[in-house]
C-alpha cells in the first residue's frame, strides 16, 4: 500500500477496516494466499493506527507539559 494512501486514512477508517481483516481471518473460509494478503493487511493498518494514536499521545504530553509550565510562571510571580 502506499504511503499516500495510508496517510489519507483517518484513525477511525483504519481502526474500521481492521476490525473486518481480523472478523475475516478469525471466520476463515478463506484461501491461504487470500489470508496472507489479508494478514499484511491488518499489519499495515495497525501500524495506521499506532501513529495515529502515538501522535496523540504525544500532542496529549505537549499540551500538559505547557499547562504545567503555564502554573509554574503563575506562582512565580
């Protein structure tokens, strides 16, 4: 998958899509060529996921780190 494609899925879409590829391989019925592709599938999505969520975190750690700061220049003074 490219990494355009990747970068245009939004955390919810990927979350969603990977839901049904491990709905999919849990049900079975599937070839193993088509589980494998399905397989890579759910590996490129959570990966999707992980950034998104690791971005988060990390806006999440920025925002407290500056309201902490903010308090502490506000009790200096």
């Amino acid at each position: 998958m490219a990494a355009t494609t990747e970068e245009a899925l939004g955390y919810e879409q990927a979350r969603d899509e990977l839901i049904e590829v491990v709905r999919r391989l849990e049900t079975g019925g599937t070839t193993l060529e088509e589980s494998l592709a399905l397989w890579e599938r759910g590996e490129e999505l959570a990966k999707v996921c992980r950034r998104w969520l690791e971005g988060a975190r990390a806006r999440l750690d920025a925002a407290m780190s500056s309201s902490e700061d903010g308090e502490t220049e506000d009790a200096a003074e």
